[in-house]
C-alpha cells in the first residue's frame, strides 16, 4: 500500500478544519473524525464541492474500538491528533477534559502502536500551555528543551501526552512528533482562552466594537499554516518522540489591532484589548522544528490578519457564519 490515507482527528476544530482542506485540496484521501455535529468550521473555509470529498467518520476519541475500525478498516496510513478541549472547558469540567485529552490521545497511541506496519506518520498537538510564566525562563526566545511548568489542568494533561509518547517509543518502538501551537488565529478559531484576537477580526469585518481579553506579546500562527505544519510533521521519515514548539510572527497585541485597522479602517479605535498578557512567554526558539521537517511557511500577521477579515466578510454576507454565536 502506498497512497496516503490521513486520519485527522478533531476534524471538526479549527487547525482540524484547515488540515483536511489542505489534504483535500492535494487530492490526498483524507478522513475526519469528530464527534456527530455541525461542521460548521469546515463549511466556513471550504465549498461544497470540495466538502464532498471529505468522508466522515463520527466517533468518540475515547472510544478504542470505534477509534480503532476507523484506521483498520479505511487503512489509514497518517494520523494527525488534534482532538481536544481547550483551557476553558477543562476548568469546568476536569475529568471530562482528563477523557478527551489524555485518554484520548493515549488511544490514538494504543491503536498506532498496534498496527506499527500500516501507520507512517503520527503527530499530535501540545501546547504553549506546558510551560509556565515568562519569569521562569532566561530572556531571549524560549529555548526548545525548556522546563516545563504547566499553570493549568490543560496544561498538565498536555505534558502527560508528551510522555506517554516518549514512553510509547521507549517501550514500543512508536514513532510521533508533537506540536505545540501558541495564540492560532483565523476563520474557524472560535473557540478557547486565546481565541478572542481572531473574534476581534470578525468583529471588524461586520462593523462592530470588541475588546480582547488579553494583552502583552504573543507568538502568533495562522491557522493554514499550522495546518501544514501538522500535515509536514506526519509525513515526515522521523525516528524518536519529540515535541516541538511553533514559529509564526510574535507580536504585541497592539500590532495586532494595527493590522486589524489597516484591513478594516472604518473600524479604527473600536477594537481594543486588556493590558494583562498570557501566562507564557512570547517567543520560541523554533530552529528545532524546521531541522526536523525542513523549512517552513509562516504567513505575514498583516497578510492573515487581512485575508481572515475578508472571509469573514463573505462568510457573514452570504449567512455562512453565525455572527451572534461566536460574538457572542
């Protein structure tokens, strides 16, 4: 068997939504795997004729069985694990997000493990969230072997799936790399702590006021870039268990209303932001990353920025967003 055959998991999410337009638009065969619902983000950024091609698994990632019949009987030959619920739905509800984020993820191990001949490439997502604040650390770009203190229960379940990773190559043979993105913005970044520059784009592109709940310098990546990033780090001929930090633009969060502004100008001093930063610190040393995969793509903030707030123009001028949900 030598075609491709990608699995992605969380599908339905943002960076899920974009990895299975990209593997679509490559005419790469390619499965989501979600829990039934709306793919609402999928239809946001792809049109109808390419969402035909995208076949659809519904399944729990807690569920081994489904998980494993999924792979066997589509003979998937990539994985990219993106399922997971972020920081805020967590906190509410810690041992469902216990379930998603480290059962799952060990499931999707479990069953690579298992069938160690048909999978090629496994790669999975981290966090910025494995680390602490920027006080713990040297100046300068965070360093690729840098401690890890993770601040939330995220952040720990997070940690947990880079070790149980590097114990199932230790033990099995398992090859995988992890991702660990910062701020992702664009069409389809609806949901999470660090979510709400992108929603202040939207607020932008529909003529409407908004404050981001954060402020200070971040390490921003576009979610197509991402996306790519992921689907290069599945294919890549990797031995080992590594996880790797993102490159993409750091920014301060004034930059980021600046580009806002300069795509929408009749939005000007609408959009504004608190003074409190993320918890993290705001550069990374991403050197690592591109050693392993090569060199890598990362989008302009004012071209991202411009180009998401055009989708969302289109998108709320033909009804394919719901402006009020994710305003809300």
């Amino acid at each position: 068997m030598t075609e491709e055959r990608f699995l992605v998991t969380g599908a339905f999410g943002c960076v899920g939504a974009w990895t299975v337009k990209r593997l679509v638009e490559a005419q790469t065969p390619v499965w989501a795997y979600d829990l039934p619902g709306d793919p609402h983000r999928l239809r946001l950024i792809m049109d109808a004729h390419s969402l035909a091609r995208v076949q659809t698994i519904a399944g729990d990632i807690t569920d081994v069985e489904a998980f494993e019949r999924a792979v066997v009987d589509n003979q998937i030959t990539h994985i990219v694990h993106l399922a997971a619920l972020q920081v805020p739905f967590v906190r509410a509800d810690p041992i469902r997000g216990a379930l998603v984020n480290v059962t799952g993820t060990t499931v999707v191990l479990e069953v690579a493990k298992r069938h160690l001949e048909q999978i090629k490439g496994l790669v999975y997502a981290s966090s910025m969230g494995v680390y602490g604040p920027a006080s713990s650390y040297p100046p300068g770009p965070l360093a690729h072997d840098a401690t890890l203190l993770p601040p939330t229960l995220y952040g720990v379940y997070k940690q947990a799936n880079e070790w149980t990773a590097r114990i199932y190559w230790q033990d099995y043979g398992l090859p995988s790399i992890g991702l660990r993105p910062y701020v992702i913005y664009g069409p389809g970044r609806d949901q999470g702590m660090t979510s709400t520059p992108t929603k202040a784009m939207l607020a932008a592109a529909v003529g409407r006021s908004y404050e981001i709940s954060y402020g200070g310098s971040a390490l921003f990546q576009y979610a197509d870039d991402a996306a790519a990033t992921f689907i290069a780090a599945a294919r890549a001929s990797f031995q080992g268990a590594e996880v790797f930090n993102l490159g993409g633009s750091t920014a301060a969060m004034a930059e980021i209303v600046a580009a806002i502004e300069a795509a929408a100008p009749e939005i000007a001093g609408r959009i504004t932001y608190l003074s409190t930063p993320l918890p993290h610190p705001p550069s990374v040393d991403s050197e690592p990353l591109e050693r392993a995969l090569g060199p890598l793509h990362w989008t302009p903030l004012q071209d991202g920025v411009a180009a998401t707030i055009e989708r969302f123009r289109q998108a709320a001028a033909t009804g394919m967003i719901d402006v009020e949900r994710v305003l809300g």
